[in-house]
C-alpha cells in the first residue's frame, strides 16, 4: 500500500499544481480582457465626446455667423449658449477620459487654448458697434484659419483616439485567444496527467501483486537455504522453549527436530553457560537491542562440546517483544584454530621474554633508535660499553651522549641507512679501562608493514682479538711483499745490468761481423752472438718470470701461422739434434687453419722451449712433435699439440713440481744441463693467458710426453711480411742520440748510419737540449739512466718549450710500468736492450711514419714576476710596494737556506714545512715557474731523492736570483 500511496499523492500533487497554474492563468487572462473591455468602452465614450466637440465647436461657429448676418439676437440666446454648454461639458467629459492618456491630454490642452482664442475673437465681434453686412463679412472671413486649425487638431484627437481603441480592442482580442488556448492545454494535461495515474496505479498494483507472490517465494527460497545451509534456525516463546527448528539441528547437535520442539534450550547447556545466556538474553530484551551475536559451548546428543556461534533477533507482535529467532553456527573447527592461534601468541610472547634475557646477556651490543636518533631499546652490553645507564641513554640522541666527533660520525652512518635502506657495516673504537678496543657494527634499517623506514637497528660485534690477528697477518703479508719486491727489484737490476754490456757485446759483435773475417774469425764471432744470444733469453726468462709473479705479462697478439711456427720450432732445434744423432719427426694435421689469432712470439718461445728440452734430455732415440686439429667452429679453433721424447723421463712425484719456477726433476739435471728452470712455468703462464693448458701424460717406456691443447681464435686478413731493410732505409733522417755508455753510442751511430741516417751524440740530457735547440733533428733517441738530466727530465722539458719531435726511450729496464712512464712522460715509443740493429731500425721507420703530436698553440711567455698583480694589491702605492719587496728579498734567500739545511738532515718535514713557508709569500710576490717548481718539490718529498731535491732547490735558487734582480731594477724605479 506504501507504494501505492506515494504515486497517488505524486499524481494528485501535479494535478494540484497544475489545476491551480489554469485557474490563476485563467483568472489573469479574463482579468486582463476585462481590463481590454473596459478600456475599449472607455476609448468609445472619449470618441463621442470628440465628436460632439467638433459638432458643437462648429454649431457656435454657425451662430456666430447667423448672427452677424441677421443680427438676430434669438442666435445667442435660443442657439448659442445650450451649445456652448454642451461644448463645454463634452470638454470636461474629455478632459476626465483622457487623463491617463499623456499624448491625448496634451492635445485636449492645446484644443482649449484654440478654443479659447476663437471664443475671445467672437467675443471681440459681438460686442463691437453693429456695422452693415458688408463690413462684417470680411472680419468672419479672417477667422477661418482659425477655424480650420481646430478642425484638424480635432481630427487628429480622433484619430489618435482611434488608434487606442483598436489597440484595446487587439489586446482583447488576444486574451480572449489565449483564455481559449489554455482551456485547451489544461484540458489535454489534466487528461494525461489523469491517463498517467490511472497507468500508474495499475503498474503498482501488478508490482504488489507480483511483490507479494516474489515475497513468499523468497520466504521459501530463505528457508530452504537456511535448512539447505549448515546453519541452524529456530524459533522460540519469552521463556526459551522451541516452537520451531531446521533439520540441521541432527547435524550440529544430534538430536533430531522432534525431539527438541516445546523443550527448554537449557537441554543443550552446562548450568554455567545457561546462567550466562539467560542473563544475557533478558538484557537484550531489556534493553530492546534488535540482534546479538555470541559464542559459547554446546552440549551435543553424545556428550560432546561443540563451540558455536549464535544470532538472535527479537521477535515481535504489535510492538510487544514475544521470542526470539536463532540462526546458530558451527565454528567447532575455526574456535579451536582461534585457541591455537592465542596459545601461540602466547608462546610467541614467551619466546619474546627470552629474546630479550638473550639480548640482555649476550656479548653483542645491540639497540634502536627513531629516525629522529633517539635511543628506543639497549641492552645491558651497549649500557655496559657506553659506560652509562639505561635511563641516561633513551630517550636521548648521539648529540647528548658522546663526544661531537662521534656523533657526527655515527649521525652519518644513521642517515645512509635512511637514505639507501640497506645495511651499513662500519669499524669503530671505543675506550674503556684505559684500553681501547674495536668492534664491527652493523646497521640495519626497520620497515613497518608499509615497507617504510621507521627506525635503525644497530649490533656490535667485538673484534679486538681478531684486528690483532689481521694485523699480525697484515705485517706478515707487508714483510713477504716487501721480500718478493725485494726479489723484483734485484731480478731487474740484474737484468738491467746485464744488459747494457749484453747490448754492447751483441752491437760489437754485429760489426764485427760486418767486416771482412776469415772463417776461423767468423766461427769466433758467430760463437759470441749464440752465446749472447744465449745470455739473453736467459735473461728474458728470469724478466718474464718476475712479469708473472707481479700479474704483469701481457700478450701482444696478432696473425698467427702456427704450422709454420710449429715448422720453425722444429728447425730450431735441428742442429742440436744433429750433434746427438736423434730423429725429427713432425707430424702435423693438414687442416690445421693458417690463419690464426695470438701471440706468435709467446707461443714460439713455449714450443721452442718444449722442443729444447726434449732434445736437450735426449741422449737416444726420437723427439716427435704432433700437432691436431680436435675442433673447428666459424671463428676459433681447438688444436692439440704433443711433443714427445726418448729422454731420461720424469718421475711421477715430481710432475707437478716440474711447472714450478727455479725446478729441476732432481739436482744432477741442474749441473748436467745448463738452465734456470723457469722455462716451463713461463710455457704454462703463456699458456694459460691464451685460454690454454699444458700437461704431462703417463707413457709406458722411458721418455715424456708433453700435451698441450690451445684454443685460437681465426684471423681471415693474411699476414703481409715487412719489407726488408736496405742500407738506404733512413736516408736523410737526422737522428739524436743521447747515451752515456760510449760502447752503446758506436753500436747505434753506426747501425744508423748504415742505414743512411745521419746522428748526433750526446752524453746526457742537458746537453741533447742544447743540441735540439741549435738545430732541427727528425728523430730523438734518449736513454733513461743518464747523468746530470735523465730521459724522463729531459723529454719533459722538451715537450714543455714546445718540441714535438717524434722521441724514443731506450733502456735495459723490462718493467711494464717503465713502458707506461714512458708514454706519461711525452715519448712516443719505447725500445729495451738488447735490441738487435734490425729491431732499432724498424722502430725508427714506424715511428716516423705517425703523424706528431701537434704543437701547441703559441701564448706570449708570462714575466718571470708579476708585478702588475703587485700594482693592484698596492694601488700602486710605492712606499708600501718597496716595503713589501724588501720583505720578500730578506726572507726569500732564509727559507731556501732553510730548506737545504733541513734537506742536509734529510728532515723531509722540516723541508715541507719551510717550503709551505716559502709558497706563502710568492702568493703575494708572483714569481710563477718558481712556486711551479717548489710544488713539485713539495710531490717529491712523498717519495724523497736526495739527488733530485739538491737538484730542484738549486733550480729554485737560480730562478731566485734571476727574480732579485728584476725586483731591486723595479725598486731603482720607485
């Protein structure tokens, strides 16, 4: 009925509002005709009195002119004064209608006063002397105009009139249209208006209809879900007794319908768990709470406790509570995984407290801070490494607690937690009983459930005994490096050494050869260059084995025919085979690629050592050498190489020593066959550096066999040979050689020289400077070790005044970073002795075929002394510019006194420290190239040479010198 209603009183509202919108336009409309009537009746009388106007005014004009012709007295009496009367009443009849009519009214005063003039001229004639007929015409005729004017005017008041009436009669007109055209429209809205609510009341009452039938569907439909859900329902009266219950009371607690209707519910309770509902429920019905949820235990048919979860809605009749309505759960299973769940909360709270006992005595110091740095937990080790108390340390910050360093120090490492949310480890220190012991500290930063930092977490483990032990290890570690530097070293002087005179040995013995010698001569010297030869491999090896106990050897790799390299090894060692009378064989696959990628030289040294050292342990027998090709891919190749021997053989015990350095199989090897046994160690390195490996493979018999297996990449651009040298090679070149060993200076001026270049020689590096000031030269050779001014000084200095000659660094030093320094210092390459004359020649041609290095731009050379900053700095006030040049005199020379005195001493403090003395003032007195070269003074101390720093602070002295004068001429000036 509810929704019946509503649309009625909707309907009957609009039907309301829109009767009464016709009724109020109705009434307005004929409201307004009535007003357009009335007017229109209004407008007709003012037309009749504009009329009988007219009329009137023309009647007293006909008297007036009756009169003057029959001078009948009967005119003005009998005729003239009714009509004047009449004319003025229309007048006043007039003059009330028109007085909402602004334009009429204005015309009727217009009217009176044309009136007026001819009542006044008519007037004038009647009282006048009676003249004959003759005479008085005319005087009538000069009063036409005015006639004629009153005519028109009241024409004109007609026709205005005219124009209102049919106005009022159109508006009337109007509103009687639209009087009729809103009948119409209320009629055809109240009609569908009455259609709508007519459709509408049979539309609700179909959905009543439809509601009701949905309803007790619904109603089945519920109970069928409720008893088709594992869900209990029933009804019960105000005292508890079951007037209806679903079948699942079977299911939830054994006792079938039946059995529990008009029962009490106490049936299925323990006396204390009745006591609690009854009170509860009578609180409910007190307090008229429409539905509650509890959970408690109930007891089934067996004697089981099931928990379950029960909804009660009140039940009411006319406003009176009369029982209750149960849907009861079964939450058996989700109760007793809620206890479990409880019980390990508990648990885990237990466990809890014994964290925090663990936390409160372990060794560790462990607290929190909030992002602010405030301390939020510690434990008794952080109280007691902290040395305050708990009470003292939350709450407050680092700031508060520790030193400002610390803190600032350990504020740091809090906010790159924070900032990089990741763990951050840090050594610290800490004081206590006049100890100091270390600790590692770990910091971790605290997310909530938002993965969002909230604070920091801080452990410290300590690890004084352990730093003790590393730095036990780490002093150990320096003295075995220090050692093996040591060993470095002295392998290079060795080698630097040995060199020098091998270079001399090997160039003598080179133009020697070059002479006309007998064969006896010729034997002689082909003697000496195998045995330097000899000499110098071996002497490369013990290089190459220092390279690769610092990690330095490296490959220069390239085209690569490694049966052709195979080949050559092989016809290396013919000779020496020849003299012990051993078979050569070598057996090498075909399709073994030519064109490969890798170290020839390298590799060439690996099998010609192997190939020497089974000819060498041979005494009879074969050396074989066998190489094959065991994979092939588009871009590399694997081959496997063996070369096996007849020799003394090797013990199995001893074939993992034999790839040590300095190993032989057994000592008598060491005397009976020359060697330093680093030979095979460099072969494995070798090896190795080309993703290789090298083996000793057991063979029954007397013998060795070695097997090596190379992977190599595939080089497709073929090697194109060098052209040979001629004797023309260097024509026209202009070489400078600067070398102190004079053997050295013959080899190379005359290997030069028999390439057509033409040398100059100088003994030492000053002296090259002055020779490539006075002429131009093509080529700079420089050897590093000179005296007075070395390689490195002397190509520095070069590059700096602007020379950009291609240069050359010759020494016997192997070292990589030799190489290195080379290029950092401004040479362009870098050549080792020995070198054969061939190897100096190509050098010459490579280097000269690279373009220079470009010469810098030409800048105006800067004074030796500033003066002009002084200037400034002084606004050129020139007692105070002389007084401050003759502080700078005074003390300049002190300070260099200074500094040799502490360099005497080798005080390199005290020299860095009078340096820094000196550098004060030339920031004031700007001499540029002397603080230039006290700067580099100052580097050179990190790693002082005596030598060098002399050599430094007499420059600096000179440059003084040559800047005292310049100062005492500018004083003269002042």
């Amino acid at each position: 009925m509810k929704q019946l209603k509503r649309p009625i009183i909707l309907i009957i509202a609009i039907a309301l509002l829109c009767i009464t919108t016709f009724v109020g336009y109705t009434y307005k409309a004929n409201r307004k005709m009535a007003e357009a009537s009335e007017w229109a009746f209004h407008t007709g009388q003012a037309l009749d009195h504009i009329n009988n106007v007219r009329m009137y005014a023309n009647r007293l004009e006909l008297d007036f002119l009756g009169y003057l012709r029959s001078q009948d007295s009967s005119y003005l009496l009998q005729k003239r004064m009714p009509d004047s009367l009449h004319l003025a009443a229309a007048l006043a009849s007039l003059d009330t209608l028109l007085a909402q009519e602004p334009l009429q009214k204005t015309a009727l005063d217009t009217l009176y006063q044309l009136l007026g003039r001819q009542n006044s001229f008519q007037q004038q004639q009647l009282s006048a002397v009676s003249i004959p007929d003759s005479a008085a015409i005319p005087e009538w005729q000069r009063s036409e105009p005015l006639l004629s004017a009153i005519s028109t005017h009241v024409q004109r008041m007609y026709d205005r009139q005219m124009q209102i009436q049919e106005q009022q009669l159109a508006t009337r007109s109007s509103y009687a249209a639209r009087l009729y055209q809103s009948g119409i429209t209320g009629g055809i809205v109240l009609s569908i208006i009455l259609v709508m609510a007519l459709l509408r009341i049979n539309f609700i009452m179909h959905q009543l209809r439809t509601t009701r039938v949905a309803l007790h569907d619904h109603g089945q439909l519920y109970q069928q879900l409720v008893e088709a859900s594992g869900s209990l329902m029933y009804l019960t009266n105000l005292k508890g007794y079951f007037e209806y219950i679903s079948p699942q009371a079977l299911a939830l607690c054994g006792f079938a319908p039946e059995e529990l209707l008009e029962r009490h519910y106490s049936l299925l309770l323990t006396p204390e768990t009745f006591q609690e509902l009854r009170a509860f429920y009578e609180e409910q019905v007190g307090r008229k709470s429409p539905i509650t949820n509890r959970e408690f235990e109930i007891i089934t048919k067996s004697g089981q406790k099931k928990w379950v979860e029960q909804q009660i809605t009140l039940r009411y009749q006319q406003g009176k509570v009369i029982g209750y309505q149960g849907l009861v759960k079964d939450i058996h299973e989700k109760k007793m995984l809620q206890l479990a769940m409880e019980a390990a909360h508990q648990e885990r709270e237990n466990l809890q407290y014994l964290m925090q006992a663990i936390l409160q005595h372990t060794p560790t110091f462990v607290f929190i801070k909030d992002l602010q740095g405030k301390y939020l937990l510690v434990n008794k080790e952080f109280e007691k490494v902290s040395g305050l108390a708990a009470h003292e340390i939350l709450g407050h910050t680092d700031q508060e607690i520790t030193q400002p360093i610390e803190a600032l120090k350990w504020a740091a490492s809090d906010q790159k937690v924070i900032d990089f949310r990741e763990p951050v480890k840090m050594l610290g220190s800490l004081e206590r009983n006049g100890q100091t012991y270390q600790y590692l500290v770990t910091k971790y930063p605290l997310f909530n459930a938002n993965n969002e930092v909230y604070g920091i977490g801080t452990t410290g483990v300590d690890i004084t005994d352990h730093v003790s032990r590393e730095n036990e290890l780490l002093e150990a570690r320096t003295k075995a490096e220090e050692a093996r530097r040591l060993q470095e070293i002295f392998l290079v002087n060795m080698s630097h050494a040995l060199r020098t005179p091998i270079n001399s040995i090997t160039g003598m013995a080179y133009l020697l050869h070059k002479t006309v010698l007998s064969e006896t001569q010729k034997e002689y010297t082909e003697a000496i260059t195998a045995s330097t030869e000899k000499l110098t491999l071996l002497i490369n090896d013990i290089a190459a084995i220092s390279n690769i106990h610092a990690g330095r050897l490296q490959l220069e790799k390239g085209p690569l025919n490694l049966p052709l390299l195979l080949q050559k090894s092989m016809a290396a060692v013919r000779p020496l085979a020849e003299t012990k009378s051993l078979n050569l064989y070598c057996d090498l696959d075909e399709n073994i690629p030519t064109h490969l990628y890798g170290d020839a030289l390298r590799l060439g040294q690996v099998f010609g050592a192997l190939l020497e050292n089974a000819v060498k342990f041979t005494a009879v027998g074969n050396v074989e050498l066998t190489a094959m090709l065991l994979e092939e891919k588009d871009t590399a190749v694997r081959i496997g190489i063996t070369v096996t021997d007849t020799g003394i053989g090797i013990e199995p015990g001893q074939q993992e020593n034999i790839f040590k350095t300095y190993e032989h199989t057994n000592p008598e090897t060491s005397l009976y066959f020359a060697g330093a046994g680093v030979g095979l160690a460099i072969c494995r390195e070798i090896l190795h550096l080309h993703h290789g490996s090298i083996a000793i493979k057991n063979r029954p018999g007397p013998g060795t066999t070695f097997y090596v297996e190379l992977p190599l990449e595939k080089y497709n651009v073929p090697d194109t040979p060098r052209q040979a040298l001629t004797g023309q090679s260097l024509e026209g070149k202009k070489i400078l050689l600067a070398e102190d060993n004079p053997i050295n200076q013959k080899v190379v001026r005359y290997t030069l020289q028999q390439s057509g270049a033409q040398v100059d020689v100088a003994s030492d590096g000053l002296t090259a400077m002055q020779m490539m000031m006075q002429k131009t030269y093509d080529c700079i050779l420089l050897d590093l070790q000179m005296p007075e001014m070395n390689g490195y000084e002397a190509i520095a200095a070069l590059r700096r005044l602007g020379f950009t000659t291609p240069s050359i660094a010759t020494t016997a030093s192997t070292q990589h970073e030799a190489a290195e320094k080379c290029m950092a210092a401004g040479f362009n390459a870098y050549i080792a002795k020995p070198f054969s004359p061939d190897e100096l020649v190509y050098k010459i041609l490579d280097l000269l075929e690279v373009q220079a290095i470009a010469a810098p731009t030409a800048s105006p050379t800067p004074p030796l002394v500033d003066f002009e900053y002084l200037f400034n700095i002084t606004q050129k006030d020139k007692p105070y510019l002389s007084e401050l040049l003759n502080t700078f005199t005074t003390t300049a020379p002190e300070n260099l006194d200074k500094i040799s005195q502490a360099m005497e001493k080798e005080d390199w403090e005290e020299v860095k420290f009078w340096t820094h003395r000196m550098q004060a003032s030339l920031a004031v007195v700007r001499i540029a190239s002397l603080n230039r070269l006290l700067l580099e003074l100052e580097q050179d101390i990190e790693k002082p040479s005596p030598n060098m720093a002399q050599k430094k602070l007499q420059s600096a002295r000179q440059l003084y010198e040559k800047a005292a004068t310049l100062i005492a001429a500018m004083q003269n000036t002042l």
